[in-house]
C-alpha cells in the first residue's frame, strides 16, 4: 500500500488514522487508516489525529490504532 498524506492544508507527514462523520447521529469516528482513500473521509497523520475533537455537541469515538502496550 503506498503512502497517503495528511488531510490537513499544507501537512506532509504520512497518515495513518482516518476521521468520518455519521451527520445523521452527530458522530465522528477516527479509526486506523483505511485500506482506500474515501472522498468523503479524512486521512490525518498522527499528530492531527491526536489532536482531533468532535463539533460542539458532537460525539468522537476513537477505535484504537495499535494495540495496548503491557504494563510493567
């Protein structure tokens, strides 16, 4: 799979989480980059992906991108 940027205007780190809106339930889901580029989502690198928030009144649920690290 080839490289995607970042979604974000003038960003040129390589994405690896993907952001989509369900309007009809005020929801937006950032998950782990999508296997095809989706024009109606959004493809962020990690900083913006960590830095993402939902619309006011909005719900934003996060499907990890890696799984957990074991404590120690």
């Amino acid at each position: 799979m080839s490289s995607r940027p970042c979604s974000r205007v003038a960003c040129p780190d390589e994405s690896v989480a993907t952001l989509t809106f369900d309007y009809g339930d005020s929801m937006a889901v950032l998950g782990p980059l999508s296997l095809v580029r989706e024009p109606h989502s959004f493809d962020l690198c990690d900083r913006h992906a960590r830095r993402t928030s939902a619309p006011q009144g909005w719900q934003l649920v996060r499907l990890r991108t890696m799984p957990a690290q074991p404590r120690d």
